[in-house]
C-alpha cells in the first residue's frame, strides 16, 4: 500500500476520486480524497455504467493532471480509470479498496467537502484584488462550464457567465447545484458584441478565449474601481498547438488593450499555463473618476 501510493501520480497530485457508498467512505478513505458516489456501481456491471452522466467532467481536476480513482473492487477502479484516460486524461491510476489494511498516516474517517474541480488558477492568484462582492455584479466573457462564476458565487458575488456551447453552460448550472450556489448562465455569440450585457461591471473575467473586438469592447463595460482578468493563448515561435494562430495574442497585445490613463496595472505576465500552452495574463483596475 505505501510502496504503490509513494508511486502513484494521482496520489501525489492530490486528485483522488472515491466512488464507493457514502457509509465506506466515512468509515475510512485516503485523507484528502473527494466522495462521488456512482448510484449505479453496486447495482449494474461494471462496463454498464454510464459514466458520462454519472460521472461528468465538471466535477473533475484538469485533465492534465494525474487523478486516482478509489472503488470498493479493482475492476470496478481499473474500469472507471480507463474509461478517464479515454477523455483524453493524461494519468488515471486506480485502487481497489476492499479488505485494504490503509496505514494511519494516510487514512482518514468521516465526512469530507473536499472538491475536485478548480478555478482558473489566474483569478485564484490574483482574487485577493477584486473588488468586494458589494461592488457589483461579475461577468464570465466565454465562461464555459462555468467554474470560475461558481467560485465567485461560493464567495458572494452576483454572476453571470455568457458562452456559446450549450452544453458547457448547462455544465456550469449542474455545478451551481452541486455547490447550492445561484449563478446566471446565458447563451451568446461574443464576435457579436449586442449580445452581450452592457453593464457596467465590477469584475469582467475572460479566460482562454481571444476575440480582439471583444478585447477592444471590455475596457469600456468596466465600472470605474472595477478589475479584469484576462488570460489568453499567445503566439510563441515553433508552438504549433491549440488554438490557431489567429487566436493567439502577439508580444505585448495584451497590455495594450489597457491603456495607463485609465487603468492601473495591477499584475502583467507572458508565460504558460499549467498545461503547457503559451499564454498572456494581465490583471488591471479602472481608476476612479
């Protein structure tokens, strides 16, 4: 047991999903697994379950990081790992836990509010520099399946999330539930900027998406005091990844979308975001008037 965990990528990441009953996750689980019971696992084979509804990729860690799966049989774990790995996850280990003996440095008992999703790592590192949620109400420009609003919702902010892709904004409503949070989701084409509430706005977020007339337009949706956060993909030479080039921002595009007599600069980076791929990140504030 300790000799697999010291080798388990997914272990040392912290992604551990369990999916046995409550009752056996409460009697013991590795500390700081997340429960997400399957209803079905007892009840159905194994090559039966309908992962895809059960067990959505909204509540899940980025799928470049290293998950471990924990059931109650090593065929039931083995199973649901491979069945990740072909969402295109780049490590799932797997763990069957029955008649397991766990070690007590690494074993919990009782409840756990432990989660496997996560924000935008941007607006987490950056959070500490929004305005408060009396300020106003915050907008989620290509918002997807909605993590970034339900975090802010979790917090007190007012959201709203706007996206394209049905099906990642009906994503983000199941996640809202599953937190008892109230976020607005709503469907809209962001090359067009009428479909797009005007504000003003206290917080605008816009990460992973590049539309450089939208880009233009969100300086001007900005109350004043108000805070964005973009995080965009950025054209490296000999990067021949997601997205196409035309959707990549040039050296110092970004920063230039805020100009320093109405913004101030509270944080400026070219680098890579955690899965590889180049990016830009900026972080301003409207001055007052």
């Amino acid at each position: 047991m300790r000799t697999f965990l010291e080798s388990c990528q997914g272990w040392q990441a912290g992604n551990i999903l369990d999916v046995r009953p409550f009752s056996e996750f409460r009697k013991g689980h590795l500390k700081g697994a997340t429960h997400h019971q399957l209803d079905d696992v007892n009840e159905l084979p194994v090559h039966k379950l309908d992962l895809d509804h059960l067990l959505p990729s909204i509540f899940l860690p980025p799928r470049h990081e290293a998950m471990l799966v924990v059931a109650g049989q090593s065929d039931q774990a083995s199973h649901i790992a491979r069945e990740l790995e072909k969402r295109g996850r780049t490590t799932v280990d797997s763990l069957g836990w029955a008649g397991r003996q766990c070690p007590a440095e690494f074993k919990q008992t009782g409840d756990s509010k432990n989660h496997l999703w996560s924000p935008p790592p941007w607006l987490v590192q950056y959070e500490d520099w929004l305005p408060p949620p009396s300020a106003g109400p915050v907008l989620d420009l290509a918002c997807g399946s909605g993590r970034a609003v339900v975090y802010l919702a979790e917090r007190g902010y007012r959201t709203l999330g706007i996206d394209w892709q049905d099906e990642a904004l009906e994503m983000g409503r199941t996640l809202a539930r599953s937190r008892s949070v109230s976020c607005e989701f709503i469907s809209g084409d962001l090359r067009d900027l009428k479909q797009i509430p005007a504000g003003p706005w206290s917080v605008i977020l816009n990460f992973r998406y590049l539309e450089r007339g939208l880009l233009a337009h969100l300086p001007k949706m900005l109350q004043p005091s108000g805070v964005a956060m973009v995080r965009t993909f950025r054209q490296v030479a000999g990067y021949n990844g997601h997205p196409r080039p035309i959707h990549r921002l040039a050296p110092g595009e970004l920063i230039q979308a805020f100009p320093k007599h109405e913004f101030d600069i509270i944080a400026s980076e070219e680098g890579h975001d955690p899965d590889g791929r180049p990016a830009a990140g900026i972080v301003v504030r409207r001055k007052a008037i």
